[in-house]
C-alpha cells in the first residue's frame, strides 16, 4: 500500500512557516506581535520557521511531484505531512490566539486579585490547542494527506515526558521532613486505589481507570499522558481525564483560599493542603498565591509537595503496569509473567524520565540543587551590583516596612548592594508580591532577585523543547477526540474524579489541621 498523497498541502504548510519567520525576522509583523505582547516568542519564529519551513518546502514537492512506492521509505514520508499540520496548528495557537486571549482576558480585569480570567480558567496554548484539535476533527475532519502523521503526536508526549526528568532533583527531597514525605506518598498511592475501586464498581473499561487514577492520583495531566501507553489508553480517556483534572482544579483555585481562610490556616499549612489536593501545578500556584499574595511562603511549601508528588510518577506506573496485566490477562482467561511482562513491554520512555531525573540528580544539566534548573549564586559580576541610584531608590522607602524580618532582609541587601542568601531572596520576592513599596523600588527588587538567580544554559534548552513537545502532542491529541467517542465513554470518569477528589481534600485537611504545624 502506497500512503503518500500527491498533495500540496506539505508544500504550503512549508512556505508558510518560511512567510512567517522572514516577517518575524524583518519587522513586518512588529504591531502585531506588541498588541500581543509576543516578543518572547520571535527567535521561536525565526528559527523554526526557516527550519521546518525548508524542511516542509522540500518533502512537499517530493509528496506531489516525486514517485511514490510501496516501503518503509514512503510510510515514513507520509507521515510528515500530518506532522506538520499539527505543529503549524499548534504553533499558530502559541504564538497568535493565545496571547490574544491573554490581552482580551487582561481587558475584562483580573479576578482573584492579580489573576486574570484566562489564568484561572487554564486558557493557555496547551488547553487551546487540546480544543482547537476536537474541534478540527469533528467539524472540519482530518484531511486524507495528513491522517497518517496524526499518530505521531504520542511520539511527541512520551519525548517531553522523557525531558521532564530533566527539572527535578532530589535536593528538592532536603526541604521536606518525614511527615510531608508520608503524607504525600499516602494520598498519592490512596488515590490510585481509590480511583481502580471506584472504576471496576462502575464499570469502566480498565484502560479509563488506569489512566484517571494515575491523573487523579499524581500530578495531573502529566501523569495521565505518562500512564496512557502503559494501560492502553485511548485519546478519548486521556481528553476525560484532562477534562476532570481541569474542572476540579478551577474549583479548587476558588475554594481553597475561602476554606484556608475561614479555617485561619498558616503558610505552612495552606502549601501543604494545596500541594496536596490540587492536582495541576498552575493551579496549585494559583491558589498558594490567591491564599498569600503578599509573599511567596506559601507558594513554596505548595511547590514542594507538589513536585513530591512528581518523584512518585514511575512507582506508580510500574504499579499501573502490573495491575493493568493483571486484570486484563484475568478477563482472557491467560496467565501472565508479571515479571516477563514489565521487564520486556515496560515503556522506554518511563525509564527515560527516571535515567533523566537520576542524571539531574548529579548535577550533570545543572547545580545538584537547582529547582526546574534555577538555582540562587550571588557570585555575580561588579556591574551586576545595585547601583547609587538604585541603593537611595529603596532606601527611600524602607519606612513602610513594619516586620522586622522584611526590614533586615532589605538592610543587608542595600549594605551589600546583591541580595546575600536564599532566605533573603524569599523575603525580598514577598515584599515585592505584596506591592508595599512604589513600583521603582519593586523594579529595583526584582532587578536584584534576577542577578543572583540563575537558569542553567541546558535546562533552559530543555524547558523550551518540553514545552513544544507538548504543545505538539497535546493538540494532535485533541485531533483524535471525536464527540461520538466522548459520547460512548460517558459521564462515569467526571463522577469518579469528584468522589476521589472530594475524598483526598478533605481527608488531606484533616490531617494537616492535627499534624501540620508552622514548621514540619
């Protein structure tokens, strides 16, 4: 069977990403890109523009005008074609509509504070691109010339899954004491069961299960997407149980903060129970920073459960593979070798997250201790020191400091003209949240925190590969996500994932309210 399609799309999608990178690169489309505050994302259009664009340009006019034969040659080739439509969606979606729901967001006004609407509701590239691609599939349909690279969109998320290693350390374990730890292993692997009950009492297929209790249970869509090739998923259970994280973790966002004050809870307290019970990373941010805007204690203590809950992502799939063989040879009537099995069928891009991490772990992508590959050093060039201007614009205004920790934090800074430790840099960035001083002197602040903060060369490289990897996977997953399948599947994974999350909230809060203190 030949599959290549005497098409020109391949060849337009090509010239296109050429017409886009030489108006990035000219100024052409400069008015465009500040109404959408999108400068960050220029070099992304340059560079990918002219490279995939050659690449696009020299593969389409091989799809229409070469000889296509049957062979491994032409299915590999074919592919590209649907590749390439998913990246030019995707990227369209990063670089254009979403900064433009971002400015009309902006335009309505914040809610929550500093929050706007498209923050809170999770409208970003990731969430756009998951929507644009059902919509494409059920209104417009997938063209013929692009349905066989439409499967290369799983390829891309088990890539940026293998990268993720690449943020964490285990210098995130030091900050954590025994209780933390505990707690956070216990709802994780309490939500999982709890999650593969309610699924075999409600009769959903094993492969929904595996993938929403690893969603539910874990650290969300992350998770999800890791489990899915590991249980068998189809797109239409990943898009439920994304859908599910998503409505609960808004809930969340609004709910906490009322529940964390009513209860008078500490920083301490608030981070636990949201690093906790809130299953997506942004909106546990959301929420730490929605409880305490006028610091970062909390949101700290949030990140760190949150990111514990990440280290315990390859115990729970090996988990999942066993109990997804398990119950699937049991319902074939086959005996299995669990241990032949994960050893032979366990997914190498799950062993590449774990190589990842452990690699990070040494300090080999950056400092040992770095936290998403930005680690504090203060060892920074002369000209990097807060100047006279700079020392009186503060100075000026320490009076409206009323804690003495803020004031001696802000002392030893002015005195050294570079902010000397990591606690001061904690101090300094709550002052700054909180909006005490004039917006020259917060300029000031965040221009001192930028100098002693560090972002590893490499890690920075993988942040932006991991992010397009994503966005890549994730919209040609919504390209397979028909209504008729979503119909099919039924409201069963929303009604699981609300008793689940129901349950660890509350259950969590208990627990921090007897145990959790203002330290750990």
């Amino acid at each position: 069977m030949v599959y290549t399609k005497k098409h020109p799309a391949l060849l337009i999608m090509g010239i296109l990403f050429v017409a886009i990178a030489y108006m990035a690169d000219s100024g052409a489309m400069a008015g465009l890109i500040d109404y959408l505050s999108a400068k960050k994302y220029v070099g992304e259009m340059v560079a990918m523009g002219y490279a995939f664009g050659a690449v696009g340009a020299l593969v389409g006019l091989w799809h229409l005008a070469g000889s296509h034969k049957e062979g491994n040659l032409d299915y590999f080739l074919s592919a590209i074609a649907g590749g390439f439509f998913i990246l030019l969606v995707a990227m369209l979606i990063r670089w254009y509509l979403a900064p433009l729901v971002a400015v009309i967001s902006k335009g309505i006004g914040p809610v929550m504070g500093a929050k706007y609407l498209h923050q809170v509701l999770g409208l970003n590239y990731i969430v756009l691109g998951i929507l644009a691609g059902i919509i494409i599939v059920n209104v417009f349909r997938i063209p013929a010339w692009a349905e066989n690279g439409i499967r290369l969109s799983r390829l891309g998320l088990k890539t940026g899954v293998i990268l993720l290693g690449t943020l964490y350390s285990l210098a995130e374990l030091q900050s954590l004491g025994k209780l933390s730890a505990i707690m956070v292993g216990i709802f994780v692997l309490g939500s999982v069961g709890l999650v593969l009950i309610l699924g075999r009492m409600r009769n959903i297929p094993n492969s929904m299960a595996g993938v929403l209790s690893a969603g539910m249970g874990v650290c969300g869509v992350s998770a999800a997407v890791a489990t899915a090739p590991v249980v068998q998923a189809k797109a239409v259970e990943i898009a439920y149980t994304i859908g599910t994280i998503l409505i609960w973790g808004v809930g969340c966002m609004f709910l906490f903060p009322i529940v964390g004050h009513l209860l008078d809870l500490g920083h301490i307290q608030f981070g636990a129970w949201a690093g906790t019970g809130i299953l997506n990373s942004a909106q546990v941010a959301g929420a730490a920073l929605a409880y305490q805007p006028d610091g970062i204690e909390t949101l700290k203590v949030a990140e760190i459960f949150n990111i514990t809950r990440v280290l315990f992502l390859p115990i729970i799939v090996l988990w999942l593979a066993i109990w997804y063989i398990r119950v699937e040879g049991e319902e074939n009537v086959e005996k299995v070798n669990v241990v032949t099995v994960i050893i032979e069928k366990f997914p190498i891009f799950v062993l590449g997250f774990i190589l990842m991490f452990a690699l990070s772990s040494t300090g080999v992508f950056a400092p040992a201790q770095h936290y998403k590959g930005k680690y504090f050093d203060n060892d920074i060039a002369q000209s990097k020191l807060l100047n006279d201007e700079q020392v009186a614009t503060i100075s000026a205004e320490t009076g409206k400091l009323q804690r003495e920790d803020r004031k001696e934090a802000l002392a030893r800074t002015l005195e050294n003209r570079k902010i000397m430790s990591i606690d001061d840099e904690t101090i300094l960035r709550g002052i700054f949240n909180a909006n005490i001083l004039s917006k020259s002197a917060n300029k000031v602040i965040k221009t001192a925190t930028r100098a002693v903060r560090h972002t590893a060369p490499m890690i920075d490289k993988f942040r932006q590969w991991i992010t397009l990897l994503f966005a890549f996977g994730l919209t040609g997953l919504g390209m397979q996500i028909t209504f008729g399948a979503m119909k099919q599947a039924g409201g069963q994974p929303l009604v699981i994932g609300g008793i689940v999350g129901t349950v660890k909230a509350v259950l969590s809060l208990i627990v921090i309210l007897l145990f959790v203190r203002e330290t750990i």
